[in-house]
C-alpha cells in the first residue's frame, strides 16, 4: 500500500438519550462515507458512560458498524475508568479488569499495532496505567515487544489522553492531572518510546483541537465529535471546537488535515444537559 488514509474520530460520547450527540456522529458518518478512508479510528471516550452503562458501548457500537469503512477503538475515561494520578484525588470510577473487559467484548482489543504505507501503527489503552491492574504490566510488556519490532520504521502512536502538556518534562500538576498521562507512568511509556523513531502522537480526551511539535514529535490533539467545554468549565489551550482529523501517510512522510464534517454543530456540554428531562 503506497498510502494509508487514516481518520481519526474521538470523544463521541454515544448513548442513545443524547440526540445531539448522535446528530454530530451522523454528520460525520456522511462526511466519511464521501471521503471513505481506510480506517477510521475512535480514539476513545466512544460511550457516554460505558461503565454504569453497557448499552452505551453497545449503542456506539451499532452506530460505528454502520460506517462503510473498518473501524479500530482506543478505550477512553468514559468507556472503562479514569486512572488514578500521583497528585490528584482518586477519580471516582476507577477501570477495572471487568470494565476493560466489557470494552474488549464489544469494541475489541484495547491495543493493537498494525503496518501501512511504511508505518508502524500503535494503539495503547492509556486509562490502565497507574492502575496497578494486571493489564497494564502486561501491556508495557507487549509494547516492549511491539517497539523491538519495529526495525526502523517510523512509528505512530494513538491513545486517548495526550502524553503532556507541552513537553515531557512538564510538571504534574493537581488540577489537570487527570488530562495526561499520568506520572509515573508517562515518564516509563516517554522513556520507551524514546528507542524508537516515534513520528506522530495522536490523542483525544482534551476537547480541544491542537497541533505542535515537540522534538520530532507531531502532537495532534483531536477534537471531539459530540461536544465542547465552556472556558467557565475548562481552560483554553487550543481550539474549542467540534471535529475530525485525517491523515494520509505515505513511506516516510505524512499530513495532517483538520476538518469538519458538514453540519456539524458546536454543542456544549451544558446544552447536553440542558435538553435531558430532570429525572
Ligand atoms: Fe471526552
Ligand atoms: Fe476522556
């Protein structure tokens, strides 16, 4: 394959109570079917509330298999938990074995390494790490394998929370701890990542659309499709507005375009809340 056409989706929050939500996904589902990459990648944040929910998941399933093109997922905090941080309080829902499970039964595998046009593609579950869960052990050591694989290739790495803010090195701190990847484990993931030829980094989580680079390093932040957060809620630090990422990658080289689908609405989160009946 000379190129790889990758789009990239996430923070689609389904759940078949939010209609506003499910309105934004099928004005993407149009604007990929008319584009029809090679693979669309939610980058988690899939389901509203797959935790207490199931039919959540279950309903962003059936929304994505009606997609015309192959779908992969990444787990996100309102899919299986929010990791617990080195400063930050313990997040109220924490993943667990039983959680990722449920995510792997109906999405399928929270991590995932794939090739294309010359690249090597991974996907990690960022929301285990700190966690202690057997699958986050398990998962450093399948990424070992997976980084000694990859002979040179540049390599792309997709999880749900950004690693950092601005670099590496920037501090942790209690407020935001939770929209990172939390210490220690980010340094150990950082560290890893560092023996390989890591070209692009792209997440989801945040809410906002942003694109820089650090090093070497092209750092996307996807937006999402369902919603934005006020600045009353959230601080601003890119771009607050609904939408997607596409990617086309060819042997050594790749761009990135940022894109609306067409009738895709800048809902707020209050909006959502706003419309749902008091009980
Ligand atoms: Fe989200
Ligand atoms: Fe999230």
């Amino acid at each position: 394959m000379a190129q790889f056409r990758l789009t990239q989706i996430s923070d689609t929050h389904l759940a078949r109570r939010f209609k506003l939500l499910t309105d934004n996904f099928h004005r993407v589902s149009e604007h990929i079917d008319v584009t029809r990459p090679d693979l669309v990648l939610n980058s988690g944040d899939v389901s509203f509330d797959g935790p207490t929910s199931r039919d959540d998941l279950a309903f962003a399933r059936e929304m994505h298999d009606a997609l015309p093109v192959d779908c992969r997922y990444l787990p996100g905090n309102h899919d299986i938990g929010d990791n617990p941080t080195a400063v930050g309080p313990t997040p109220t829902q924490l993943p667990t074995e039983e959680s990722r499970v449920a995510f792997r039964t109906v999405l399928g595998d929270d991590r995932w390494r794939f090739e294309a046009a010359g690249w090597c593609f991974i996907g990690l579950n960022s929301l285990i790490m700190n966690t202690g869960l057997d699958s986050e052990a398990e998962q450093f050591d399948w990424l070992a394998t997976q980084l000694d694989k990859t002979a040179g290739k540049p390599v792309a790495l997709f999880l749900h929370k950004p690693l950092y803010l601005d670099t590496p090195d920037d501090l942790e701190r209690e407020a935001t701890a939770i929209r990172f990847v939390p210490q220690p484990a980010r340094s150990r993931l950082v560290e890893m990542l560092g023996k390989v030829d890591l070209r692009l980094v792209g997440s989801g989580h945040v809410h906002q659309r942003r694109d820089y680079t650090f090093g070497r390093i092209r750092q996307i932040w996807a937006p999402s499709v369902g919603f934005i957060i006020s600045d009353e809620k959230q601080e601003r630090i890119g771009i607050k507005e609904t939408g997607i990422v596409e990617y086309r990658f060819q042997p050594d080289s790749f761009e990135v375009r940022h894109v609306r689908a067409k009738g895709q609405l800048d809902v707020d989160l209050d909006m959502l809340f706003a419309k749902q009946p008091a009980n």
